[in-house]
C-alpha cells in the first residue's frame, strides 16, 4: 500500500493550474463515467480515480489521452475494447488479482451502456473482486431531462437493430411499455428509425431528437414522431451523436375482446400476421405478442 501511496503521489492531476495529489486507491474495479462532449463535465472524484490508479482501461487511448492531457495527468492508459476482450480482460483480472486498482472508462460517459465492459464487470464480481462505480455523465439521462418528455418511468433500449423488419418487430414489443423509451442512434439511420417509429408507436406520440449533447452544437427537437419523420425525411443534415427519446404511450380503454376479434380479423386480410399484430398493438395498446398468439391460433383453427 505504501508503493501505491507514492506511485499516487507522483501522479496527481491539475485542476484550474493547481497540481492535486491523488490519493491510492483500495483494489477494485472502477467504473469511471466521462464527458459525453465537454470535457468540464468530470468529477473530481473521476480525476482522482484516473490519476491513482494502477491500470486505466479505455476504449480508445487517443480519446482518453485528450481527457488526460487537459488535466494533467500522466497515466498511460491501456486499450481495452470489443475487438481484443479476450486478450485484455484476462490481463485486467490479473491485475486484480494481484491487488492493484484498474480503472475503467469509455469514450464517452459511462463504461458497460452499451459497450464490452458488462462482460468485464461480470467476470470481475464472479473472481471476488470489488466493483466500484464512479458516477457522472451521461447521454441517456442527459437527453431524457432535455427532452422534456415524462421522467417518472423510463426504459433505456440501447441500438434498435439495423434492418427494417427487425427494428419494426422490437418497436412493436416496446410499443406498449408505459414509460418513455430512450435509445441511442446514428445520423444515417435517424431518418429510416423515426419512419419505423410513426409507423408502429403513431405519428402523435411525442418525441425528441436530441444531437450532440453538451457540445458547441446541442440539439433538441421536439415534436411529435410524424413531424419528426416527416423533417427528416426532407433530407436534414444530420452530424454527430443521436438519442431518440419517445415519451410514453396515452392510457387506451380496455378494449372489448370482441372489438379486438373484429379488428385483427379485418387486419389479417389486409397484410401479414406479423404487421397486423403490430398495427393492432398500436391501436389496441395491447401487448403485440399476445395479439400475434391470437391470430395464430385463429389459422390454425381456419387451416384445422
């Protein structure tokens, strides 16, 4: 422990051009949250745990050494990503093992949404190891409080998937989640994802496109899902990093089983099982998986 209290101390960071000395740190993993864009959003907490730290994890060393230049700190930090997981996280665990603090981070806000290092964390609780997390910023949140969307119930729904039909089928799962449902994006993709989202959830449910989060170009805009379809899809220039943020579904009536009989019988003539589940979903708010069951068991009655 004294080592690390001298390894700490020759480390530190700078802080409004004072140098501040680290404190070392106790054996763990830490799970260290970054800016998502503007580099003052940082706690001094997350600066203490990257300067004493004995191994800094990141995903990108390029990104991660900007954060540390601005601040002063001397670490080296050590790649660990998707691509060679199975090298790193074994030399990570190691270092744990042998009662060193490894700290964590990603390039943007907080390690295990939406990258590799869930996998990392896991195996580190399973060997017995501390897990520590160092809160601060994040995207989903950030974009969720902008929004100006409902924050008494949220769901946080990571990447919808890349193609069409599959990014319909789990629009239609979430359809009638009561809570409003976050999700990150890409530019190329907004258009064609906001398209599929007025088509299943309904063009007048409300929703935010929030872009570049507390960078020089924030964007928030508001509106409802076909108005936001129908701007994106005039060919808007879109930069930078995307949450989509939809706000709740409208409490429906309970509909009559016998109205929903009628409604997935005319739907069943007009397309496909799967999209008239997923129309009936949208206008029944019930659970498309149990209308889907319906109409398959409605064929194969027919076809019996």
């Amino acid at each position: 422990m004294a080592e690390a209290a001298d390894r700490a101390r020759q480390r530190g960071y700078r802080l409004h051009n004072m140098s501040i000395p680290a404190r070392p740190l106790e054996p763990a993993l830490y799970l260290v949250a970054t800016p998502i864009g503007n580099l003052a959003d940082i706690t001094l907490r997350a600066l203490e745990t990257l300067a004493g730290a004995d191994v800094l994890a990141c995903e990108d060393t390029r990104v991660t050494r900007v954060l540390l230049d601005r601040y002063g700190i001397v670490n080296r930090p050590f790649a660990y990503h998707e691509h060679n997981a199975d090298e790193a996280g074994p030399r990570l665990l190691s270092a744990l093992g042998e009662g060193k603090s490894v700290a964590l981070v990603s390039d943007a806000g907080t390690p295990l949404v939406s990258d590799p290092g869930y996998r990392l964390a896991q195996l580190a609780i399973e060997a017995g190891h501390r897990v520590v997390p160092i809160p601060g910023a994040s995207a989903p949140l950030a974009a969720l409080v902008g929004s100006g969307l409902s924050s008494d119930a949220f769901l946080f729904a990571g990447f919808l998937p890349v193609k069409d039909k599959a990014r319909r089928d789990r629009l239609g799962e979430l359809a009638a989640v009561p809570s409003t449902l976050l999700f990150f994006e890409s530019p190329h993709r907004i258009a064609a994802t906001l398209a599929a989202a007025a088509d299943v959830l309904g063009t007048e449910r409300k929703a935010a496109v929030c872009r570049e989060l507390t960078k020089a170009f924030e964007e928030f805009r508001r509106g409802t899902l076909g108005e936001l379809r129908a701007f994106y899809a005039d060919g808007a220039n879109v930069r930078g990093e995307i949450v989509l943020v939809v706000g709740p579904p409208e409490a429906k009536p309970v509909p009559k089983e016998a109205d929903v009989d009628a409604l997935l019988s005319a739907l069943a003539q007009e397309m496909p099982m799967g999209k008239a589940a997923t129309e009936a979903a949208r206008r029944t708010g019930l659970p498309r998986k149990e209308l889907y069951d319906r109409l398959l068991a409605r064929k194969e009655r027919d076809e019996g």
